[in-house]
C-alpha cells in the first residue's frame, strides 16, 4: 500500500517550492525528502516534477495528484482535529465583547449555563456597542450583529444566527394615528430611529416582488440604543424597526403590533456564505424570485457562484502566473469550459424563454439577460432561482438537465461530471473526427489515462443517471422529464425542481437521497481508485477490431 507519508511530502515540496524549504517545515534533511519524492514516482509509474536548478514544476499528472494529496492531508487534520476536541475539555480565561442589546436579550441568559457545563472556564464579558479591536484589546470573541461580514477577512467568522428586523408600533400608537396599510401610510405616523443626519433617516426595504423602495422619515426620537428605542415603542412614542429577538415577546402579549409584515429589510451575510459554497440554500421563502429585477443582487450572487464552481486552485492560478497561456492544462480547460458553458446557457435560455409568461417573459426587458445568465450558472452547480423552474419550456428543461449533468470544476464546490471530464470528452471526439490518434489540447498532448479515466467516469454518470432515474419512475407517477430534471439535479447536488420535489413522495425522497450521495461522493471515489498505481502487464494479447455504428 502507498505510504501517505510520501503525499502529505510532496504537497509540502509543491506548496512550498522547492526540497530545501520543505525540509525545514518538517524538520527533515533534504536529501531524504528528494528520495522519498522520487521513490514516490517510481512507485506510481509517472513524473510528478520538473526538477532544475532553479525551480521545480508540476507536470500535468504532477497538478492532478496533487489535489488528491492536498484533500487527503486536510481529511486527516479534519479527522485529528475532530479527536482532539472529544479528548479536550475547554479551560481558561474567554474574554469576550458583546453588544448592549445581544447582552440583555440573549447572551445574558446562556453565559452562566455555559459556565455551569464548562467549570474550567473563565468569562470576561465587555458588553458595547462600539467598535472592537480584537488585537489591540486583547478580546477572543466579538459577537456582532451585521447585513455583511466586510473588514473580518483577517479574522474567523462563525454565523451563529439569523435575525429579522420587524417594523413593530404600539397598539396605543395605531390607535392614536391609524394602522398603516401601504408604505405612504408611514409618514402619517410618529417613527423611531437610531440615527439621523439634518432631522432626517432612511429606511430601505424590499417588498412583494423584490420591490425596493426607500422610505425617507423624520423621527421623533432618535436612540443610538435598541433598548431604549423599544422602551419608546412600547410606550407608543413611534413605531420602529425592531430585530425578531428583541420584540417577540412583546408581540406575542399584545404590547407590540408587528405592521406592513410584507415588507423586509435587505438580507446579506446568509446568502453571500452560501452562494460561495455552492449549497443553494435561501431565507427569503421565495428563493431568488424576489430580486429578479435586482441585476446587483443577481450579479454578485452569480460572480460568488461561478467562483465557488471553478474552485480555488485555477483562480490563485490565474492570480499568481496573470497570464491564461501559461496557465497549466487542467486550468485552462475548467477556465474556458466553464466560461463557454455559462454563455451558451445564457443565450438558449434567453432565446426561449424570452417570450414565456411562466418565467423570464414576466420579468421586465432590460433585466432579462441577467436573470438568464443566473439561470445558466446556477444550473451547473448552485440551485438558486431567480424564475419558476416548473415552467421552464421543455427545451429549456433539457438544456438544465445537460448543464446539471456536466456540473462544475473537479476540487470546487460543485457537482457533476465535471468540466475537465466533460472537456476531454469534445477533445477526444474532435482528435477523432480529424483522424489523429494523439488528443492535443491548447497545444498540450494529453495522457492516454486520463483520456481513459474521462471515459470511464462520463460513462459511470451515465450509469448512474439511467439507474437513479429508473428507481424514481417505479416509487413515483410523474412526467418523465421532470422525473430526469429531478434525478439529475439530485445527482449533480443543484437543488433544482421541476416537479416540486414534495411530489415523488416518500420512496421518491429516499431515492433521492442516495443519489446525492452517489453523486457526490462515488465519482471522486472512483478517481481515486483509477489513479491508484498498478502493475504493468507482463504480455499483451493481440489487436483485433469491432465494427462500429
């Protein structure tokens, strides 16, 4: 069996670049490491590294093992670090800064029933509401409260929560001047707020349809504390924007009245965390379609998408080498596949379904293109939706079902076939039809066992479509076609439907559930067996031909 010693080895000398620098990181001489690398390429049978005086490269085998080394060492420091937590019980001094209003509402209550399950900690609570610097103050946590995580790159950031903002007023107030029933209503009403610049703030809101809007007011009280501004509401003083744990009680006993429930305010952190990640996860309960005619919601959304899709090594490829032609091959081809991919999408959705009522024929003109482009990105990966998928043209189902199947890059967050299998596939087939039988790519040959593995894998897919399919037609009655968008979208982990997924029924959700799993783990799987060194055959039998077509 291989030593995986020798991998967490190599991924050092390639990470580190070069045997001098390696050997210092893991307090081994030199000349032992630069053995144990060549034994490792004896071993698999092929040349992982360019050596020369100056540098060491990858070849094109060198780069693809290399992600496999990388997904291994962090699978075992996963795996140590998951130990590691079981066996240490936390101690020490937490110091910890904390806002006024998360203090009194919640952090307040869980502190001592946290120092009751961990005796060996210490607190030290800072509870502001100003800005903390957690260096310079020497703080280990700092819970916030923010639409966006901007300014903590340097930091780790954990979502703990969702919070809701709710425009609440007192029945005292409603009685005194009216329940607002549209956002022209407010003005005729006293308002809260927590800041104001020249007598006046802002509010800005998204309503039925993803309608933005923004309502200018002047407050009559004006509290940079939540606190003290639900104390005024309460009172019947004005109505204001509460968050969801600060006034559910007051709702629930009358106190509060929450008004114009339809209308929100912008949501950011959740959506941005799960778009990168490719999961397809939603809080708005309507999925996308509330921004569809919001092309900066959509367009960020798509940018983290696609970035998610082609994963994190072709772009800090693309960013540290700034030139596309001396990008390696593997890179190259995710690059100009998926950007070939995301086009084509884009204009055949756009062409029929510009005119269809059910989905971009409702969207106005000039935000059409958008919505199609999110379309197309999504379906290779993600599963937002900013349209009715169910009413997508059946044309249009079929091209989802297409893109769902190739999916994304091998290493990123998306599923599917993967575009560097897909890629190889057309390769093979143009070097064929041209009668040549070296399968050349941006002017690179490409080895005849990653063609063969390309081979196997799409042709594994395809099993794998045909069998998830068949079992999903025998547990439900649905319209074959939406039982393929389903199958597929559950294979390349898109969280797309057609059907409305409720539908297929108990046994249909089982099935579907497997077939994620299949999906997502059995194709690496199977690479990672192909990849596994093998003995050379010691004969070979003789060459016959098979009729074809």
């Amino acid at each position: 069996m291989q030593d995986l010693n020798d991998m967490l080895y190599f991924a050092e000398v390639v990470e580190r670049g070069g045997f001098a620098a390696a050997g210092r990181a893991l307090g081994i001489p030199k000349s032992r490491l630069s053995r144990r690398v060549s034994e490792l390429e004896s071993q698999l049978g092929v040349r992982l590294l360019y050596r020369t005086t100056r540098k060491l490269s990858l070849t094109d085998v060198g780069e693809a093992y290399l992600r496999h080394c990388q997904a291994v060492r962090e699978s075992a420091q996963a795996a140590a670090d998951t130990v590691a937590q079981v066996q240490t019980e936390p101690r020490g001094t937490l110091r910890v800064s904390c806002p006024v209003t998360i203090s009194h509402s919640v952090v307040g209550e869980l502190l001592p029933r946290f120092l009751e399950r961990y005796p060996l900690v210490r607190v030290e609570m800072l509870v502001t509401n100003r800005a903390i610097n957690l260096v310079e103050e020497g703080v280990d946590v700092a819970l916030r409260v923010r639409e966006s995580v901007e300014g903590s790159a340097s930091m780790v950031v954990k979502r703990l929560d969702r919070t809701s903002q709710l425009l609440v007023a007192s029945p005292l107030l409603l009685a005194r001047q009216g329940t607002p029933r549209t956002l022209a209503d407010l003005a005729k009403l006293d308002s809260l707020a927590m800041a104001a610049q020249d007598g006046k703030a802002t509010w800005q809101l998204i309503g039925p349809g993803g309608v933005r809007e923004t309502v200018v007011h002047q407050p009559r009280y004006v509290a940079d504390d939540l606190l003290t501004l639900k104390f005024a509401a309460v009172a019947g003083t004005g109505l204001c924007w509460l968050p969801d744990y600060m006034c559910q009680d007051e709702i629930r006993s009358g106190a509060l009245v929450h008004v114009l429930p339809d209308w929100v305010q912008p949501q950011g952190i959740f959506h941005a965390v799960s778009a990168f990640n490719n999961a397809g996860f939603s809080v708005t309960g309507a999925d996308m379609a509330p921004f569809s005619g919001n092309p900066v919601v959509l367009l960020t959304l798509t940018t983290l998408i696609v970035a998610g899709g082609i994963g994190f090594i072709p772009l800090l490829m693309l960013k540290n080498r700034r030139s596309f032609r001396r990008l390696p091959l593997d890179s190259k081809l995710i690059l100009s596949t998926s950007a070939a991919l995301l086009v084509a999408g884009t204009l055949f959705v756009g062409v029929f379904e510009w005119r269809n009522d059910g989905t971009l024929g409702a969207v106005p003109a000039e935000d059409r293109p958008v919505v199609a482009l999110f379309h197309s990105a999504n379906a290779r990966t993600a599963g937002f939706s900013a349209i009715d998928v169910g009413a997508l043209h059946d044309e249009s189902k079929v091209l989802t079902v297409g893109l769902m199947f190739v999916g994304g890059a091998a290493g990123s967050t998306a599923g599917g076939l993967k575009v560097g299998a897909f890629a190889m596939l057309f390769a093979v087939m143009l070097a064929t039809l041209r009668g040549r039988e070296e399968v050349s790519v941006f002017r690179r040959q490409v080895p005849a066992a990653i063609i063969q593995q390309a081979t196997t894998l799409a042709l594994y897919f395809v099993a794998l479509v045909f069998s998830f399919s068949l079992a999903l037609t025998l547990t439900s009655h649905q319209e074959f076609l939406d039982t393929l968008f389903e199958t597929m979208s559950a294979l390349g982990t898109v969280g797309f439907s057609a059907a409305g997924t409720p539908v297929f029924g108990t046994g249909g959700h089982v099935v579907l559930i497997v077939a994620m799993l299949f999906g997502r783990f059995s194709p690496l799987m199977l690479v990672l067996y192909m990849s596994q060194p093998r003995k050379k055959p010691t004969y070979h039998s003789p060459t016959d031909s098979v009729r074809l077509g």
